[in-house]
C-alpha cells in the first residue's frame, strides 16, 4: 500500500489531533510494516515505542502461568499503544501482539512523554482514549466472568472486523483459545455453533464473517456497550477541543464515523 494511501487512511486517534500537533509526533517519518503474529511488548519490558495502527491491529494478552493466557483488548486504528506512558509508568504490563498484519505510525516514547507534558491538547484528546480503554479492561473482565463462550467469541469476531476493516481474517485455533481462556475444545464448539447458524465460516485458520447482522444478536452484550462508550467520548472530545484550540477540520465527520463503524 502507497504512503499516500495510507495517510489518507490513516489512524483516528492521530487525527483527532490539530496537524502541528500530530506532525510533532510523526514528523515526515514513513508509517512501519507490522507483520503478522510480531510480539511488540512483553509483560515487564520497557516501553521503547508508541504505535498508532492503521491497517494494522494488536491483540492485548495477559501474562499467565504456563500456556495459561487471556486476550483483554484489541487495538486498531481508532487507538494505540502504549497506554502505560499516559499514566508516567513506562513498562508494559501485558504482551503485544500483531493480529492482524499492516501498518502503523510508531513514535519514540522520549518523543510521546514530551508532547503530552508540554502540550494540553494533546494530552486532552489521549486521556479520552485513556478512558475508554479503562473501560475495555472492565468490561473484558465482566465479559469473561459472566457470559458464554459462543456469544463472547461473536463479539470478538466483531470486533476483530471492525479492526481489519474485512469480513475476512486469518485467526488460529489457538489464539481463539487465548482469547476466550478456554481449550481448544470449547473453540470448535463455539465456532461450529456458529457456523451451523451461517453466520461465519472457518476453516484452516481462515474465517469469513458471512452475516454481520446476526453475528451482532449472536453477540453479547459488551460489544453494543463498547461501540456506545467510544462514540460518546469521542463526541465530547471534539467539543472538548473546540473550546480550547482552533477547530479541527472534519472533526464532525470524526466523531460520526467512529460513532457508526469502529468500537473499542
């Protein structure tokens, strides 16, 4: 894909930002390739990098004792990586992984911690996000505690589309295990639940989602609450900033386009 495509494209946090601002964190730097199944970070590792995805997404995976691990969160373009250097710590506490291959704009975390110290504005629009994933961390965890296998791999299904931009991906037996937390097993009854409904097909790590819309009642609930909690935010960010920086051009069409196509 052409630099100028992906530009174009782009990652919505990023451009959420007035232009100086974010040309302060990019620079004239083209964005980075992220191959597939990369591990960026591992639990307890220095954060070196912020990535800002934009056709690229990364699973978010709990450290665990043996083979013993949980997916809690995804991000794609509507967000980053590299949360922990908003909160003045800059170690990771979960692994990164590259899920789905592609690009992302990456920033040096010297580069990010001076941008949000000396830039409110900045620093207003991340915090937002740092709301919202908060929330993505609750809710994963309500998620995983309280609602069935099936409807919690529907949501994910979802969620991993919305990131991918495609109702295809290729997703592997066992990373649906981390996922879910649950073995092999309890994935293949999951996914041929359904695909007996002809909502997805799956085969050899290659998924298709084949009806969006009976995929969202096969979902739980989490996945509607996500998409509300980032829409809102967003919405009130933009006129965050409206009332205390020059309007950002196309910050409505912003705020509407994450509110009808991405979730957190």
């Amino acid at each position: 894909m052409a630099t100028e495509n992906l530009v174009s494209k782009g990652n919505l946090l990023l451009a959420a930002l007035p232009v100086a601002n974010r040309m302060r964190l990019t620079g004239d730097r083209p964005p980075v390739e992220l191959p597939f199944s990369e591990t960026i970070n591992l639990p307890g590792e220095r954060i070196r990098h912020v990535y800002f995805p934009i056709d690229s997404f990364i699973s978010l995976i709990t450290p665990g004792v043996d083979r013993a691990q949980l997916e809690i969160g995804l991000v794609g373009n509507e967000g980053m990586l590299g949360v922990p250097l908003l909160l003045g710590v800059n170690v990771s506490p979960l692994r990164a992984l590259v899920q789905g291959a592609g690009h992302a704009w990456r920033v040096d975390a010297d580069t990010f911690t001076r941008e949000i110290e000396s830039n409110a504005a900045t620093r207003a629009v991340l915090n937002r996000y740092l709301y919202v994933f908060l929330s993505q961390l609750m809710q994963a965890a309500t998620c995983t505690r309280f609602h069935l296998v099936e409807a919690r791999l529907a949501r994910w299904l979802l969620m991993t589309r919305d990131r991918a931009h495609s109702s295809q991906f290729l997703v592997t037996h066992e990373f649906l295990a981390y996922m879910l937390g649950v073995r092999r097993v309890g994935v293949t009854r999951a996914a041929s639940a359904l695909q007996r409904r002809k909502l997805i097909r799956y085969s050899r790590g290659n998924l298709s989602v084949l009806d969006v819309r009976g995929l969202e009642r096969a979902a739980c609930p989490c996945y509607a609450i996500d998409k509300k909690i980032y829409s809102r935010v967003l919405a009130r960010k933009v006129r965050a900033i409206g009332t205390h920086s020059p309007p950002i051009p196309g910050a409505a069409q912003l705020a509407a386009q994450i509110a009808t196509s991405i979730s957190c």
